[in-house]
C-alpha cells in the first residue's frame, strides 16, 4: 500500500495529465456516438448506431495530437526536474565545502586540497605551506560579549585573511577560531614565513565586533611539504606541534615546524597523562612558605604552593604541570583538592595566622569557583577572614572584568584578596582602590637585587609608600639574605617570605613554626 502510494505522489502530475486526456476523448466518443459529426450520403435516413470511419480517424487524431502535446510536457518537466536537482546538488556540494558563519571554505574543502596537493609535489627549489593559524584573545570575547559578538569578529578575520593571500592559495576555516592556509610552489621556507608575517599584519588592528574594538592576534605554526611530510596526517600534525610552540609566547607568533618540537609535544602528553594519574591518586599536596614579620620574625601566615614528587620524574617544576592543567581543564579540580588540603592543615595554626592560596587565570572563569570555595571552608570549619587569595598583577589587568566579579563576591564573604607580583604588570591606583585589597606582595626581582641599591632599591621603596598609603599591607617575595632583610626594614616593608626564613615544608612540619621551645625559624 505504501508502494502505491509513493508510486501516485511520484507520478501525480502525469496521471493528472492523461486522466484529462482519456477524459476529454471520452467526450469525444460520446458526441460521435450521439451525434453525426460530419454529414454523408446517408445523413437523410435515419443514422446507423457504431462509429463511422471519419469519425474513427478524427478520435484517432484527437488522441494522437493529446499523446504528443502529453510528451512535449512530459519532456519540459522532466528538463525543469534535472535543473533544479543540478541547482540543488549544486547548493548541497557548495554547503558541504563552505563553512556557513565566514563563507570560506571549510576541513572538508581544505582536507581535499591538501591531497591534491600532496599528489603533485613542488618542483625543485620549491615548497608547499601548510599554515595553522589559532586566534589570541577570541575566548575572551566570547566569555564576555557573547557568542554573537564573537561571531561578527570572526567574519571580520575571515576576510582580512582573504586579503592578506595572494590569489591561488586557500584559506579555510577549520572550526571555532581556527583557520588554516594552504600556499603552493613557494620559492622556499623564506616565503612562506613572509605569508605569515602579512597575515599578523592583517590582524594586528583591533577588530570591531559589537559595539567595541577587541585585540586580537594569532599564532601560526607552519609544515612545509614534501621536508616535514608526505602523507596529510603528518603534515598536519608538525603544523599543530609548530602552532603549539608559537601559541605558547602569548601573543602574534609563528613557528616552522622543528624535530625537537615533536619530542616536546610527546613529552608534554605523556606528562599529562601522568598528571591526570597523579590526581587520581592524590599524589598533588600543597607545601607551605611561611610569611614572616620582618621585624619580630614571627609566622603570620603560609602561602600554600602545589607540590607533585613523582616516583620517575622526581620534584615535577609547579610552573610546568600547572600550565598544563590550565590547558586541559583539570586546574578547577586540582585547585579544589590543594584547597582542602590546606584548609585541613590551617585548622592546627593558632588563630590570626592566614592561609594564602594563588588563583589562576582560568580560575577567574570559573562561575562555580566561589560557591566551592565557601563551601570547603564551611565545611573545614576556617574563619573565611582566615583565608587570603592572591591574583598576580598581570591577570588582574588581563581578566579584569571577570576579576571584579570573583573577588567582588568573594570579598562578600570575608575572604582576603591580595595581588601578588606586585610591580611586574600594569595595574593602576584605580585597580588597587577599586578592588579593595588587603594584601600587595612585592616581585622577587626586585627584591633580589635590592641590597645593590640604585633603579630596584627606588622601586621598592615607592611600592611600599603606596601601599602603605593605601592601608595595604605589603609583603616581599625572595628574601634571602639578611642584608636584603635590613634594606626592606628601611623601606618600611611589614612582612616578607623567603629561604632566610624557611624552605617550603609540608603541612606535619607547619606546627613547629609555633612551638614556644623552637628557635626563631
């Protein structure tokens, strides 16, 4: 039944057609039946019942000129159904290779162009360029205005690669905000970094996207064909290891594919692999530093710092697998895990000593950091006065937006903010006043060099009067020596940290800070 029916709505307009037709020669016959159509020789008697022979020929005719004007509309539908199923495969093919948002082509068109491609290779002296090009500072944009926004800024990038390419090479966009070029028969390595460098320069102005102008800048790893591969998936993989590379400077770069990038990358895998096997494991505890009144030498808090002894690697670098944990989503559930852990280990200090934790970039982002926060130290039983975290001043100018929001509310439960990095970034009076801080801790670089006097010494010394006269206490980071110890003193600096006073040590060996009997740590 099914059957017939598809066969009807298929067919319909050629049933209807000859159902008109058998129809009007039924009345026809019905009239030559009825009626004498054309007189003859016996029109006088009375008309014998059947058809006559003119009459025969004319049905006949009347048929076969029905059948022929049937097929001349059968033949035009059938020619408009071909051209609109070719405009139809047309459009379907040209979606198929087209990404949608930015017009340009897409992985699919880019992933056959690069077989082509790789079927004719350069003649000699010559080189195809396989550029991958990621956005700087998109997220942002979408974190902060919205999709929509960041959808306009996109198709503004879009055609500023278009006109930073030479004709004949192919940009395409492989998804989010990456792109990729492909440039054949280059005269050398020299010329594709020459592409490169214009497609910087093209999205080195801001991008106007919304109601505002966004920064933007790429980083753009480079494979040259046939010296970095001969297949697409090796080809494209030593172009992403170059991006890789080239995004990790943080701003416009680009990078030529390099063996040693190769082993970096497997190497950063497989510590990733370990990492995540550390955190199911609860191998990552946090160290403790003490932080130091300066003149009396007593502990008035600990910075808490993550610590990871790994049975093969030894003491892993906290700068390197933090980076790595930033990258791959984990740093929400190591951060939340260090927290417990120091907050169990600042229930044994005396009250008024401070736990002070570093919050990440990425931390800043997070929309449920506040909630678990307060919810770890409800459940540790701390004093939230008791709890201090700290923002390096490079990511307060760079998140500021979303730095108001976290340290907004979390000032709303009496959790200490403090800045970290102090001296290194470009954070105005404004931010200091704005945020209300509690707490500035001074650059080890400048400390370090203290004791030689001269630019730091001036440095320091501005830094504390304004903290001072903001009511901020300020701490020195990197004190080593007691020299530099005297020379802080002397700038009116309150507190300080550093290997004069102590090394990092774990959470049982924090209670002999307050032992009346210890010596003076």
């Amino acid at each position: 039944m099914t059957e017939w029916r598809a066969f009807l709505m298929r067919h319909r307009r050629s049933l209807g057609d000859l159902g008109l037709l058998f129809a009007g020669l039924g009345v026809l016959l019905f009239l030559a039946l009825e009626l004498d159509i054309f007189l003859s020789e016996s029109a006088g008697t009375a008309r014998a019942e059947g058809l006559e022979l003119d009459e025969a020929l004319a049905l006949g005719a009347c048929l076969a000129v029905g059948l022929l004007v049937f097929s001349i509309r059968r033949h035009r539908e059938q020619k408009r159904e071909m051209h609109r199923r070719l405009v139809a495969e047309q459009q379907i093919r040209a979606l198929a290779y087209e990404d949608p948002l930015t017009g340009l082509p897409n992985r699919r068109r880019f992933d056959e162009a690069l077989a082509v491609a790789l079927a004719a290779p350069p003649g000699a002296g010559l080189v195809h360029a396989v550029l991958m090009l990621d956005l700087n500072g998109f997220k942002r944009i979408n974190d902060v205005h919205g999709h929509g926004v960041g959808d306009e800024a996109l198709m503004v990038v879009a055609q500023r690669l278009l006109g930073a390419l030479p004709p004949g090479d192919l940009v395409a966009r492989l998804g989010g905000d990456e792109f990729a070029i492909l440039a054949q028969h280059l005269p050398g390595a020299e010329a594709a970094m020459n592409l490169a460098l214009r497609v910087i320069e093209a999205l080195a102005p801001p991008v106007a996207a919304g109601e505002a102008q966004h920064a933007l800048g790429t980083g753009i790893g480079i494979a040259l064909i046939p010296r970095d591969g001969d297949t697409a998936a090796a080809v494209l993989r030593r172009a992403d290891v170059a991006l890789y590379r080239a995004k990790a400077e943080r701003r416009s770069a680009l990078r030529f594919f390099e063996a040693e990038m190769d082993h970096h990358v497997r190497e950063r895998a497989q510590l990733e692999q370990e990492l995540r096997a550390a955190l199911e494991a609860d191998a990552i505890r946090p160290v403790f530093r003490p932080t130091v009144e300066l003149r009396s030498g007593r502990v008035v808090g600990f910075a808490a710092d993550p610590h990871w002894a790994h049975p093969r690697l030894g003491t892993v670098p906290a700068e390197r697998f933090l980076a790595i944990a930033e990258e791959t989503g984990l740093i929400h559930r190591l951060a939340d895990r260090l927290l417990r852990h120091a907050l169990a280990a600042a229930r044994g200090w005396p009250d008024g000593v401070v736990l002070s934790l570093a919050l990440l970039p990425s931390q800043l982002r997070d929309a449920g950091l506040v909630q678990r926060i307060v919810a770890a130290l409800q459940e540790a039983g701390l004093d939230p006065a008791r709890l201090e975290l700290e923002v390096a001043e490079s990511t307060l100018v760079q998140e500021l937006q979303a730095a108001q929001q976290v340290l907004g509310a979390l000032r709303e439960h009496r959790i200490r903010i403090a800045l970290g990095n102090f001296g290194t970034g470009y954070s105005s009076l404004y931010h200091l006043r704005n945020f209300r801080l509690d707490k500035i801790r001074i650059d080890r670089g400048f400390v370090e060099s203290l004791q030689d006097g001269g630019e730091s010494a001036r440095i320091v010394s501005a830094l504390v009067g304004l903290g001072q006269g903001l009511g901020i206490t300020v701490t020195a980071d990197g004190v080593g020596s007691e020299a530099q110890q005297r020379a802080l003193l002397g700038t009116g600096c309150e507190q300080g940290q550093g290997f004069l006073f102590s090394e990092a040590v774990p959470a049982e060996q924090t209670a002999r800070f307050f032992d009346a009997a210890a010596p003076r740590p």
